[in-house]
C-alpha cells in the first residue's frame, strides 16, 4: 500500500476552501501525495475500497454522508483517518473509531503538521521530530511572549483576558480560549471546562469531578466530562 515512505491521501469536506487548504497542506509535506481531493463521500469510499488509500483527511458534518457514516464503511479497510471539523462535540466520537487526531477549524499549518506526525508514528514511517514545537507565542501587552508547553501547568479563562499559570508563575494575555485551544498540542493539553485547559502531565489528582493541579481544585464541566474521562482513562 505505501511506496518507501509516501502516505497516499484524500481530502473529503463538504466546503470547497476547506479542500482546497488542506490539499495544499498536503502538497506542502514531504512524505505525503495527494491522490483524490473531493467534496464527494462517494468517490472517496470508492477509491478507498479499491486500495492504495493510506490517510484521508475526512470532514465530519457533510450533507449526503458524514464523516461518521464514511468511517463506518471503511472501518475493514487499512486506511487511517485524521478528523477535520469545527464542532468539538464529536471529539469523543473520533477516538471511539480510532482517529490518529481531530483537528479543529480553522486548521492551521503547524497544527496540520503535528497530526500527520502522528500518523507517520502510528504507520511506522519517519517522522521528523524537529517538525512539532515545544512553545506558543502570546500576546502580552505589546510583544509576542514565547512560552514552553511544558512550562504550562493550566490556562484560565478571565473574561476578556486567559491566564496561563506557568512554572514561572501567572501571565496574563488578551488571547481568546477558542484559539489558544486549536494551536495546542491535543497530546499534551485538554479543555475540561469552559473556564479551564489544562496540561495533563501537571496533574496532581483528581477528586469528586475536579482536577487538581498545584493545590488548585478545577472543575470539570459537564458538556467536556465524557472527553475528559476518555482522554484520562477515567471511569464514567
């Protein structure tokens, strides 16, 4: 199915700029070759049945056939997914079938990067780790502040301000949740309430529906509980 270490992938999203961007992000990549760039199910399922399909890159909310319907079909076949979506909700439902990740709209480059990364990994095919970062750029005042993801214990939401808590203490940042949470590495980093994400290497305990982290007691909403239970591998 693969030649050396080429990945042979499709695009399906309903959106036609949505296929458009992640087949130049395809284009882009060493080690990946686009073979089918589509806004229809059908011809997908098709070429993925006759084979020499390795990864497709599969929208979830599409009108005729969605991407959980599509995973459904293929789910004999060989083929690995990379879910692409604006609707966190169905993240749960991606790792129920096995996706390598779950990106969220708007998908950006880096982020995109991480995801095929991890398919390399998973297709044991080489996969450059120079390629995924170890920081983020913030917006501090009037500079771009730089900060280690490892150095993030949690980030809380403040109204129109987040504050990262950190190793080396607070810092404060007019950046928005949403975006912070797409450009975070899913490995590393989970939502678990609309207020908090955190770092899961920094976790303390956790307690009565709470995630602790340095003595801070952080609640677990009740629309993330299930995907925090899956992630952390916690009872229901």
């Amino acid at each position: 199915m693969k030649n050396g270490n080429i990945l042979h992938c499709i695009v399906l999203d309903d959106e036609i700029h949505a296929v458009k961007l992640l087949a130049d992000y395809v284009m882009r990549t060493n080690g990946l070759e686009l073979i089918l760039k589509t806004t229809d199910p059908t011809a997908a399922v098709d070429l993925i049945h006759n084979g020499n399909v390795d990864l497709i890159f599969l929208d979830i909310q599409m009108p005729n056939l969605t991407g959980i319907e599509v995973m459904n079909i293929i789910r004999q076949r060989q083929t690995k997914v990379i879910l692409t979506t604006a609707y966190p909700e169905y993240a749960l439902t991606g790792f129920e079938y096995d996706a390598i990740d779950y990106l969220m709209k708007p998908i950006t480059f880096e982020r995109f990067l991480i995801a095929v990364n991890k398919a390399k990994k998973r297709m044991n095919l080489n996969a450059p780790e120079a390629m995924e970062p170890d920081h983020i750029f913030i917006k501090v005042e009037h500079r771009l502040q730089k900060i280690l993801f490892s150095s993030i214990h949690y980030i809380e939401g403040l109204g129109d301000y987040i504050s990262f808590h950190t190793s080396g203490g607070r810092v404060l940042s007019l950046e928005r949740m949403k975006h912070i949470e797409l450009i975070l590495p899913q490995h590393l980093f989970l939502r678990i309430h609309k207020s908090y994400i955190i770092n899961t290497s920094h976790i303390d305990f956790v307690e009565r529906g709470r995630i602790v982290i340095d003595k801070n007691y952080l609640p677990i909403g009740e629309t993330y509980k299930d995907v925090v239970n899956k992630k952390l591998g916690l009872k229901s």
